[in-house]
C-alpha cells in the first residue's frame, strides 16, 4: 500500500516532465525560422487598410529576421553566409526603396504582419501629391517599440529640413511632411499609429486617409473581400501574400492579362513558402469565363508514361496535354513557344508536331537538341507528309529494335571541292519518327534514340523529380528546367530583374531549377512552381 503514494508521485513527475518538454518544443517550434514552412494563410491584419483596388499588395508573415535564419538553417554549411546575406539584400534594399535603413530603424522592434499596397496615383496629388502612392504597415512587438520608431523618424527627417504637420483624423494622430533625407529627393510622407502596435507609413496624407477611411468599410477593403479570403482558404499555406490586379500585372510584372468579362474579380493572389531549400509558389490567376484549360481526362496516363520512358540527361522538360488549346490562350503563347523549343529548333519538323491538333506533347531539350513524344496518332505521319515534301524533305521508312523508324532527309549539294573535283549530293538527316505503341518520338539525331528506356545517368530524372514535387501530375502543363536554364529565363523576367535591383546585387547565382505546373477550371488558372537552390 505504501507504494501507491510513490508511484501516484512518479507518475506525476513525469507528467510534468513530459508537459514541460512539450512545452519547450514548442516554444521552440512557435520562435523557430523553420515555421515559416507550414505557417497557415490568414486574413493579414494590414489588409484592414488596403483599398480593394488597390492594384497590387503584399504581405509578410514574418519579421525582418526570421527569412534571414531560414536561409542560414537550411543552407549547406559552406553556403550559409552567402544565403542569409542576399536575403538580407533584398530585404534591406525593399525597405530602403521606402526610405528606412531596416538596421538602425526597424530592427530592435519590427513584428509581423509587414504589409505594402501600391497605388496608381497617389489619393492627395490634387493637393500636390506626387503619382504612384504607396502605403506600409509595419507590426511592432510592443508599444514603445512603434511609439519610439516614431519619434525617431519625425526627428531625423525634422533635422534634415522637414517641415512638419501634426493633425488628427479619425481620432487618430497624424504627422505628415516631405521627407527630405541626405542625399534623396524629397519626398512626401505621412504616418500615425495604430492601437499602439501598428505603424503606417503612406506617400502622403491622402493615401494615408484613404487607408483609415477604408478600414472602416469591411466592402471597400481589401480584408472584407469574400473573394480574397476564399483565395487564401484555397491557397492553404504561405509565408507571404502577393495579390495583383490585371493592370498590374502587365505594368509591373509584365504579364499581359485579359480583364474578365463578367464582373468576377481578376488578376492574381500568389503565396510564397520556403520548403528546404527550395521556394514554393501557389497561385490564382483570374481569367476571363470563356477561358479554360482543357479537360485531361484518359491522356493524363499516356502523358506520365511519355514522361517516364525518358531516361537520360535533359536541360528541359515539358509536358503539355493539350498543345491546341493552350495555344489559344494569349497569356500562354510565348510561355508554350519557348518550352517545347519549337521557335529555336532547326527545321520544319517539330514545329509542324508542336501545331497539329493532338495531345498529350512531351519536349525535351539538351543544348541546342530537341526531342518530342506524342500519342502515336497525334498527329499521323501522313498528315506532316505534303508540308514536309514541299519543303524538300524526302521520308526513308527503316525500323529499330523492332519498330517502325521514319527519317527525313534533304538533298543538297556539297561545296566545290579545292582539288577540282565536282561537288556531290548529300542527304542529311532533318528528323525522324520512332513509334512504339501508343508512343511515338521524334527527334533529329539518331543516338537520341538512347534516350527511351536506356539505364538512368540523371539529368532528366532530376528534372522528373522536380516535377514530381509538385505534386500535380495531372496538369495541363508541367515544365522543369535546369539551372543555367532557370538563371536564363529569370534573367530576362522583369519582376526578377527589379528583385535583383532591389538586393544590389545578383541573386541567381544559386538557382538549381525552376518546375511550374499549371491547372484550372473555367475563368481560373491555378499556378505551382518550385524555385530549387543549392548544389544540382
């Protein structure tokens, strides 16, 4: 009997133990960086005081910090300087954009959310507001932490030459003035304070009373949207939010959209995780209702297993179900061009495969070689057979391994040769036709044949798995590249060229791949991609 009161009290010491180390955990997990990975999409509380139209707005769900940690945590050990230092780049050189120095003003206090809205024109330029207006929310950890910020902007700025004007609006203290800082064009500022934990800071009093007065409106901001919450309920998960209107899209990130016709909102809702070493993009895409990705149904099979005969190393890889009606679709033309390699591809044969009608497409490249696999009656050889003969090609029916091989050849003549000799015909080899059940491959060098079912040596299986990791292998298009590639695509990308202004410096250097995926449903394009760093 005396040993139940001695087991009653081990059984509660371990209890407590055992509470106390779940409490540690997470703690741990709740101050960790690596949180970022699963943070659940929420209404951000800046989104009170964005406008609805507001064309474009973004929202972090971290602070200034916490990008820097991960990308120090997750980084090799060699590389982890480098990593936290281009994040820190790009984090001090968006805030600078703005007028603030991140180290000496925002660091010691600085919280979640981080919120910024861009605007057309700021809502004050009929009171000599300049154009473009913009408005940042800025979380504090405390109270003293945004009330001294405070105080500290409005005197640095009042010794640089600042005039100051103090009012209140919505019962609110506000302090505006041109921010005249060493060395800057002085610009117009206002800001006030929040329930004492919430900086705003606008391009001028009329952006800034424009903020307050929308927050008071569930229906004219930007938090009271059914269709912006419902985009972040679809969405899941993200450690920042990025949303665009079809204006902005073009403008700014030079993505030219169609406005929808109806009255459904358009433009996009983007969330961004950090996953590993890798980015994670999930995306909405408002489109016009008579717009639609097409419907996939059996050939999401005969794409798979086109994707999987593969074996050997690629630099791209795309697979498309339905090349015909992508095509159609203006936002995706250029995208569709470049992936299958069709507008750079020597000769008239893969871009007469890539126009015809069938479904599903695969299209790999290695340097300046093209490989395509389709169904093995998408199209049929006969009906490429007059373009190619008015084109000069001449078709010689052979077999491989047992299956039909159709190879194209043109007859031409050979240069004079120095010892007087008459020139002579030759016949290269343009492109050929391989068929094996319901596949069929094209290509333009026979020792590509290699390339189907031979022994794994990579390259293409990692581009496989980059595509697998997205986990959407039924899309309408599925596009992998590798890192020279991906660097190439980003360098010329406009949003990724002001990204790489914003650091002062390149960021591409550590780009191991790009994988995207698209899907969707009448009037709406879902988007995921995975940006990869690290060794390849």
């Amino acid at each position: 009997m005396k040993a139940r009161p001695f087991l009653a009290v081990l059984l509660a010491l371990v209890l407590v133990v055992f509470g106390l180390g779940l409490g540690g955990w997470w703690l741990v997990w709740q101050r960790s960086a690596l949180r970022l990975q699963r943070l659940p999409l929420v209404v951000p509380r800046a989104a009170q005081f964005v406008p609805r139209d507001a064309p474009l707005s973004f929202h972090l769900f971290s602070d200034g910090d916490q990008p820097l940690d991960y990308a120090r945590a997750v980084a090799p050990p060699r590389q982890r300087r480098q990593a936290a230092a281009a994040v820190g780049r790009l984090r001090d050189g968006a805030f600078a954009a703005a007028g603030l120095d991140y180290e000496a003003e925002l660091r010691s206090w600085l919280a979640a959310p981080v919120g910024l809205a861009l605007f057309e024109a700021d809502a004050g330029a009929a009171a000599g507001g300049s154009k473009g207006g913009w408005l940042l929310a800025l979380g504090s950890r405390d109270d003293d932490g945004a009330r001294q910020f405070l105080q500290r902007f409005w005197q640095t700025r009042s010794l640089a030459g600042t005039d100051l004007q103090i009012s209140t609006y919505r019962g609110m203290g506000l302090i505006s003035g041109r921010g005249a800082l060493l060395g800057r064009t002085p610009m117009p500022l206002a800001t006030a304070l929040v329930d004492d934990d919430l900086v705003l800071i606008a391009s001028g009093r009329g952006v800034l009373e424009q903020a307050l007065d929308v927050s008071q409106i569930p229906e004219l901001n930007q938090a009271g949207q059914a269709s912006f919450q419902e985009g972040l309920r679809r969405l899941g998960t993200g450690a920042a939010l990025l949303q665009a209107s079809p204006g902005a899209l073009e403008r700014w990130l030079g993505l030219p959209l169609p406005a929808p016709a109806d009255q459904r909102p358009g433009g996009l809702l983007l969330a961004l995780r950090p996953d590993g070493q890798s980015l994670r993009l999930s995306a909405l895409l408002g489109l016009p209702a008579e717009i639609a990705l097409p419907e996939i149904g059996a050939d999401a099979g005969l794409g798979q297993a086109l994707l999987a005969a593969l074996q050997r190393p690629a630099a791209s890889l795309a697979l498309v179900q339905d090349p015909a009606t992508l095509a159609t679709i203006p936002l995706l033309q250029p995208l569709l061009e470049r992936l299958v390699g069709a507008a750079d591809a020597a000769g008239p044969v893969p871009a007469l495969v890539v126009g015809s009608d069938g479904g599903p497409l695969l299209a790999a490249a290695s340097g300046n070689r093209w490989l395509l696999g389709t169904a093995a009656d998408r199209p049929e050889p006969s009906v490429l057979e007059a373009a190619l003969a008015a084109d000069g090609l001449i078709a010689a029916p052979l077999e491989v391994d047992g299956h039909p091989l159709l190879a194209w050849t043109r007859l031409q003549a050979s240069p004079g040769r120095r010892d007087g000799r008459s020139e002579q015909l030759q016949a290269p080899l343009l492109g050929w036709r391989w068929q094996r059940g319901d596949q069929a491959w094209w290509g333009e060098s026979l020792g590509q044949l290699e390339s189907l079912d031979g022994p794994q040596k990579g390259g293409a299986g990692r581009l496989q798995g980059q595509l697998a990791a997205l986990a959407v292998p039924e899309a309408s298009l599925q596009w992998a590249l590798d890192g020279p590639r991906a660097r190439d695509l980003l360098a010329a990308w406009r949003p990724w060229q002001r990204l790489t202004a914003l650091a002062g410096g390149p960021l591409s250097e550590p780009i191991s791949g790009l994988a995207l995926a698209l899907e969707g449903e009448p009037g709406l394009l879902a988007v995921e991609a995975r940006l990869d760093f690290g060794a390849a």
